[in-house]
C-alpha cells in the first residue's frame, strides 16, 4: 500500500508493529535516512540494536546471498520485543530476495525496512510495497516539512514554547537548509535555551542558525546603509587584516543594496518585499533591512547602485592604478553620505 508522504512524520513516531515492513525512497539521501532513522527507533525502541533485534544488510549484497534477509526475518533475538530487518541502498538487483522475504514473511518475524534511491513506478521493489496488503512504500521529496513536520522535530528537541515570529523564521530557515543541518540547528537550540524556560524567539533563532558570513563584512554594510560614516574607518581595517578581497567587499555592498532596492520598490511595500526574499532574512536582521530600505527609498537606492557599478567596474580595470581598498572605501563613504540625504 501506499502511504502518503504528508503521513509519514506521523507515522514513524508511531508505526504499526504488525505489519509486514515498509518501502523508504525517494532521491534525498539524507531525508530518506533520517525517516527510516525514527521509524526503526520508534519500532525497537533504545536498546534495540544493543539487543540484537536489528539486522543490517546492504542492498548490494543480497545479489549474492538473497537467502540472507530471509534468515533475518526468521532469526529469534534473545531479547523480547519487535525485531527489525533493514536492507539499505536497494535496487531492483535485490528484488528477487524482497519479493521472497514479503512472501515467507509471516506474523512473529521481523518488519522489513528497506531504503532505496529514487525508484520509477514500474520498479520491481516499489511495485511489491505498493501492492502489498500488509506492507508500505512512501516516497521522499525535495518539499519544504509542513508546520506540523517542523513541531514534530521542535517537540523531538523539547522545544515546546515558540513564538510566532520565531516559528516564521523556522518555517523560512526549513525552506534553505537540507533536513540534516535543520535538525542540528534545533539541536542546538535545545542547548542554547537549556534550563531557560522563556519561549523561543527571533533572537535565538539568529543565536543558533547556520551563517556563512562574517560579522565585520555585516558590520560595514549596516554602517554604510545607516549613514554612520565615521565609523566605517575601523572596521574596514579589521577587515582588511583579515585578508578581505576589495573586489569581494564590492559584491557583498552590491548584493545588500540590491535586496534593500528589491524591497522598497516592492509594490506590496518594503515589508512585503523583505518577506518574499530569497535566501529569507530573518529576526533583528529584517527588521534592521526593514529600516534601511525604508530609510532610503527606491529612487536613492538607484543612485547608490550606479555608484557601486561604476566602482566595480574600475576595480577590474586592467589600467586601474589607484589601491583597491581605497578605492572601496571611498565608494562607501559616499554612500554612507549619500543615504543622509
């Protein structure tokens, strides 16, 4: 039988022992893992594998030894409870050893997990999960986790106290993210709110998600867009120290004068242009971009983006004699004047 895959959170957290096993696929490797990760836990529970109630096997080798998963199905563990037989990264070289195991399988014996890549509908695999009375086969997509998926893995990390603006910004942060290092981040923020008992919120959201940008490039693009003029000397030296290419600087100014003009000439308004941003902006971050869009308006912003033009241009001009990073800074200056107009 078919299962849905808006179904399966659901049901790996509470999965039905009697039946005879289920079909994980689906061409994310990690997002296949991880569900077939909670349905063996939730079927044997802690100790399982320390009780010898799971038996491994890749697909790959049941081409040589398709009597393996049968005798899996059949062992008796030592130990009371479930028992699970788990045939990772199968293709249809192991159909012939998955058919026989679904046919020999009888109540008692252990649930069958297998785990495929991306399998077509005339699979021989998929083909038997699906029409199988006592068994399921659900197929994992590239989709961004529902609301409900998203309390799930918060409720898993024992973050039950959310606030709004903080679950939008979840909501946003499962959208860029591939499941793996979405659950480290709430893995990490079970730790950072560990013994604070007040809701989550935007700011630690900002606290623990992943960032790939340096603070001191952040600092000089908020001085810049903020007008602060005389403070832009000394954190450009910090980024100079740190080996910070003026041709990358240059980019980085670009692309953040660029979204603070995509939202303020956005015709639902600032706010609603900041919302329909791509990577999402979140948290003090958006409101901060929120401000600065704002404050400038469309019509300076063109300005300001002609003048970053013209500076990368000359940045990459073969007879451009002037030092780079002066050149940058210069640029910067102007537009930290230009936005006190």
């Amino acid at each position: 039988m078919k299962l849905n895959a808006r179904d399966i959170a659901r049901y790996v957290t509470k999965p039905e022992t009697d039946r005879t096993g289920v079909l994980i696929y689906g061409a994310d490797a990690m997002r296949v893992a991880l569900r077939r990760q909670e349905l063996v836990a939730s079927l044997i529970g802690p100790q399982g594998e320390e009780e010898m109630r799971l038996s491994r096997m890749p697909g790959g080798d049941l081409r040589k030894d398709p009597a393996r998963l049968v005798d899996a199905i059949k062992a008796v563990s030592f130990f009371p409870g479930p028992r699970v037989a788990f045939v990772e990264d199968a293709n249809d070289t192991a159909a012939p050893a998955v058919l026989a195991a679904l046919e020999d399988w009888a109540p008692g014996d252990a649930q069958i997990i297998v785990t495929a890549g991306q399998l077509k509908a005339s699979s021989k695999i998929r083909k038997a999960f699906e029409n199988h009375p006592n068994a399921y086969a659900v197929g994992i997509y590239n989709d961004p986790p529902s609301r409900e998926e998203i309390e799930a893995e918060l409720a898993r990390s024992g973050l039950r106290e959310v606030d709004r603006d903080a679950m939008t910004d979840l909501s946003n942060l499962a959208k860029e993210l591939d499941p793996g290092d979405f659950r480290q981040t709430l893995e990490k923020l079970s730790l950072y709110k560990l013994n604070d008992s007040t809701p989550v919120s935007s700011d630690d959201i900002v606290a623990c998600a992943p960032t790939s940008t340096e603070a001191a490039l952040d600092d000089v693009l908020n001085i810049t867009a903020e007008g602060r003029a005389p403070e832009l000397g000394p954190v450009l030296r910090k980024l100079e120290a740190q080996g910070m290419n003026p041709v990358t600087l240059c980019i980085s100014a670009t692309r953040h004068f660029r979204a603070l003009y995509t939202a303020a000439s956005d015709p639902g308004g600032a706010a609603a242009g900041i919302a329909r941003m791509r990577p999402p902006i979140f948290g003090p971050r958006r409101d901060r971009m929120l401000r600065q869009a704002q404050g400038w308006g469309a019509a300076k912003l063109e300005q300001a983006l002609t003048i970053l033009t013209d500076t990368d241009l000359q940045l990459r001009s073969a007879g451009q004699s002037a030092p780079a990073m002066a050149l940058v800074e210069r640029m910067l200056l102007r537009l930290a004047m230009l936005s006190r107009r």
